[in-house]
C-alpha cells in the first residue's frame, strides 16, 4: 500500500529529516511510528503526502509514484490518504457537517465545493462518517464548541467521508487528556479494523503504541533503529 525506497529528506538548513528510508507498508497495517522530538516521525508521514518535496528516493502509493505524480495524478493519489493533526486542523467558526463535508472537496470540480454545495450522497456520507465516531448530535454545532476529543473526532470522521484508503495520524492525541486519548485512539483502532485502514500514527508513548499498533517503527535521527511486531518491541532494544 505504501512504499518508500530510499527516501532522504534534507531540509534547506541541511537539516536530514530522513536518511535513506526503506520501508513496506502492507494495506490495513496499524502502525506506530514512536521516536523523540526531532527523529523525523512528522517528516516522515509529511513525506507520504508529499505535503514536501523529498530530496532523494521514490514513494509509491497503491504502487502510484506521489514523487513524480502531477496534476489530477497527484491529486486523486492524495484523495486516498488522509491527514489527522496535533491540533484538528479544523474551520473552528463553522459547523461540525461543514468541517466533514471538507473531505469530500477532493472528489469534485472546484467551482462547486467553492460555493459550498454539496449533492446529498455527500451529506449522507458525512453523518455516517459522524455516527461511526458517535458524535452525530453535534452536526450543526460550531466546531470550536466541542472539546478536544470531540473535535478529533470530527477530524476522524472528515477523513472517513473523504473515503481514504490511508490514514496518516501526526500526534493526534499529544494534547489530549488519558482519557481522551483512550477515546481516540480506539476510534482509529475500530476504524483500522472495521474498514481496513491502513493506519500510520506518530506517538510519543511507547505504551500507547504497544496497546493498540500491530507493529512499531522506531525512528532516531532520521533512520529507523526498530522496526517489528509489538512483541517484540521491549524496552530493552
Ligand atoms: P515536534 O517535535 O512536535 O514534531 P518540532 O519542534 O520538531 O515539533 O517541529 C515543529 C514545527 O517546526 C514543524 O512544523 C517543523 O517542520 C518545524 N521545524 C522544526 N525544526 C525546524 C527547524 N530547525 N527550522 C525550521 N522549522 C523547523
Ligand atoms: P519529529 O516529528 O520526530 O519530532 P521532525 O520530523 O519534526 O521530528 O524533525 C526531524 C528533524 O528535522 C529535526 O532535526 C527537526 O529539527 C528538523 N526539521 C523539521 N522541520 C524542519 C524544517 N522545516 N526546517 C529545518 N529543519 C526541520
């Protein structure tokens, strides 16, 4: 589903966020990428969506080049992968259904999302996407009325309506209280599951990876130091 070959990122101070990665992903892998700040997880996963051009190697998606991809190309590999943040990245002054419906855009002509209307397949898709992260009842509530959890979880569900193959979470509960991030956490997990996801999620706890990945990448400086099943990622590596 994703595959890197030699992938180096050198950023314009000469910074190597990645150092000749190579790595197989499989479709409906839940993987943890865990390493400190600064080891390249975000650069990583910015990579994959080509969010940033990579300085040397080739990434293929559903064996499609993002590297070399242009235009409409580019554009229908990305409808496939979709993005969660430390921070939501939601519109916060606008409705929950609006925010959903933002990951539908990709899938029409740009004249049409820019005045905002969208057919009822979309909307349907939206409180469906909704409903499977149970939090329906806040549709037409502004999204910045809703507590972090809540607002992750609308994240989750615009990338559900956006019907993604790919998952690419980037911290997604680094803000978030235990409880909550147990919340969102078994949202991805349930989503992996139900729907088979693949599943990429930057965390800071190696606990948090154990309990809910299928396998951990361990990444130090830009390279990966560890990559197994999580029985045999110990704390002794
Ligand atoms: P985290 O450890 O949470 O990923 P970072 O401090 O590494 O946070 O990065 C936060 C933001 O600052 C990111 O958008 C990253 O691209 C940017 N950034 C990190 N290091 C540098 C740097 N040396 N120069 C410019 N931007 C940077
Ligand atoms: P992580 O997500 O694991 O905290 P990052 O991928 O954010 O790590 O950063 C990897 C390395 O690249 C770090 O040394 C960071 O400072 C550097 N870096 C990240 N973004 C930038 C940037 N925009 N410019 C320069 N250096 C960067």
């Amino acid at each position: 589903m994703i595959e890197l070959r030699n992938v180096t990122k050198t950023y314009p101070n000469g910074t190597k966020g990645l150092n000749q990665i190579n790595l197989t992903v499989e479709k409906g892998e839940f993987i943890a990428i865990v390493g400190l700040s600064g080891a390249g997880k975000s650069t990583l996963l910015r990579s994959i969506n080509r969010l940033h051009d990579i300085t040397d190697g080739e990434i293929l998606i559903d064996g499609k080049s993002i590297t070399t991809a242009k235009g409409k190309e580019l554009r229908m590999i990305r409808r496939d992968i979709g993005m969660i943040f430390q921070g939501f990245n939601l519109v916060k002054r606008t409705t929950v259904l609006r925010n959903v419906l933002a990951g539908r855009v990709g899938h029409h002509s740009v004249p049409r999302t820019l005045l905002g209307l969208f057919p009822k397949e979309d909307i349907d898709l939206a409180f469906e996407a909704l409903d499977r992260v149970n939090i329906v009842q806040k549709a037409y509530a502004r999204a910045d009325e809703l507590s972090g959890g809540q607002q992750q979880r609308v994240a989750i569900a615009r990338v559900l309506a956006q019907k993604a193959k790919i998952i690419l979470a980037d911290e997604p509960v680094a803000s978030l209280d235990p409880l909550t991030t147990r919340q969102v956490m078994d949202d991805l997990k349930r989503i992996n599951m139900e729907l088979d996801i693949t599943t990429i999620v930057n965390l800071h706890s190696i606990d948090l990876a154990r309990q809910y990945a299928t396998r951990i990448i361990g990444l130090q400086a830009g390279e990966v130091v560890f990559d197994g099943p999580v029985s045999e990622a110990t704390d002794e590596r």
